[in-house]
C-alpha cells in the first residue's frame, strides 16, 4: 500500500509540473503562426492566375497573410485549390488560371457555399480582356457573378479590385472601359460590397510579362487587400459568411 501512495503521489507531481507554465523545452514544434484567441476570419480569394500566383505560386496570399496576421488576426484562408511556397502556411485559395468571368459565375455558388467565408477577395477580368471575349458585356457578367457570390453568402463582406494595368495599348483601353463600370456596379450592390481601386496604384513596371504581378507587385496587391479589410477586422469579425440567425 505504501508503495502504491508512493507512486501515485509521483504522477501527481509529474502532472502538476508539466501544467507549471514552465517555458517549453528546446526543441518543441514552433506555435501555430495564428495569434490565439478570438474568432477565426475565413477569407476567400477568388479569381484567375492573378489570385493563384503564375511566376510567383502563391500570389498576394503570402503577404496577405504576414500582414493580417502580424495584426493579430486568427486568418484562415478557404477554397477548393491550394497553391503557394512553404513559407505560406495556409495555401487555400479559388483562383483559376485562364478563366474569364462567365467560367468562373458557372461554379461559383458552390464554391462560395462550400468555403463558407467571412469575406471574399474578386479580382477577375483579366482573362475576358486578353480574349477580348465580348467586352461589351463584361460588366454585366461581374454584376451576375456578385449576385451569385452574395446569394451563397449573404453575410460575407466581398471587396472588388480594378483590373491591374496592361502592357498591350488594345487590352489596357479594355481594361480602362471594365475598371470605369465597377464601381457603380459596387455601389448597386449594398454596403457588404466594397471596390478596391488596385489599378491607379500598380504601374507597368510591377509586371513581369505586362500581365502578371512580379513578386514587388504582388507585396503592393497584399497590402491594398490588407488595407481594405482591416477596418472592418476591427469590428468584431464573425466566422463565417451565413446569414445571421434570429
């Protein structure tokens, strides 16, 4: 009996120290790079190779989340593909490479409902320019495709980015015609859709092909994102995109 108490008060000390607070020892895994506590922001970025990250595998993402994080907020990127370097903890993303707007609106409704997102990151449009795929209805095919993002998620808060500029003298007056209509398509669509202006604040030389972002460019991308989304991280986030309940 003696020797049992024994043993039975050296598991409860063994237990007691390994809940002291005591530092971790040498060696232990590295902590989540999440800030604890507080809900958990789902983010959706939605588009083409711009959002999936062409030369550069994980695109704005990756600044995306250092500046997000190193703000304290519990990030969590969703969507059905996954792309990036190992120095991007969460890869999740729904950019895919060569669609236009219409390719995308096809899936869209379950994509969103699938992620579930607090908020919803459009940056789409591209593609439609450089095939000059009916230009003439390209706004209203952005207009139908945010119907359709609000619809699966009526309590996500979605921002749209201007098309970034283009080395092609044709294309870029596209573009210019597209970013001119966005944001009055922006407003009709109520407060929890917002625009973000990303083409007056890259220039040719943040492109490596007159397309696609360099990695500079990518770093400039991030941070507009990050400044469009933080007043309202700031405001007691939810979780996720549903509609409020009650």
């Amino acid at each position: 009996m003696k020797r049992a108490t024994t043993t039975l008060l050296a598991a409860a000390l063994t237990i007691l120290a390994g809940c002291s607070g005591d530092p971790a020892p040498a060696g232990s895994p590295e902590p989540s790079p999440t800030p604890p506590g507080g809900p958990v922001v789902r983010i959706l970025p939605l588009g083409d190779s711009i959002t999936d990250g062409r030369k550069d595998p994980g695109s704005y993402r990756i600044e995306l989340w250092k500046e997000l994080t190193a703000s304290g907020v519990r990030l969590d990127f969703v969507g059905s593909k996954q792309s990036g370097p190992s120095s991007l903890p969460d890869r999740d993303h729904e950019g895919h490479s060569g669609f236009r707007i219409d390719e995308i609106d096809a899936e869209v409704t379950g994509w969103v409902q699938a992620a579930d997102p607090r908020f919803v990151l459009v940056q789409l449009g591209t593609n439609d320019v450089l095939q000059d795929y009916q230009m003439a209805g390209a706004p209203e095919r952005m207009s139908k495709l945010l119907d359709h993002v609000i619809a699966a998620a009526p309590g996500a808060d979605v921002y749209v980015a201007s098309l970034l500029p283009l080395e092609d003298k044709a294309q870029q007056a596209h573009a210019t015609a597209f970013n001119a209509a966005l944001p009055e398509i922006v407003r009709d669509k109520g407060a929890r859709v917002h625009f973000v202006d990303m083409h007056d604040k890259l220039t040719l030389k943040d492109l490596d092909d007159g397309i696609h972002p360099t990695a500079g460019g990518f770093v400039k991308m991030a941070q507009l994102w990050a400044d469009a989304l933080k007043p309202q991280l700031t405001a007691a986030p939810v979780a996720s995109g549903k509609a409020p309940q009650g």
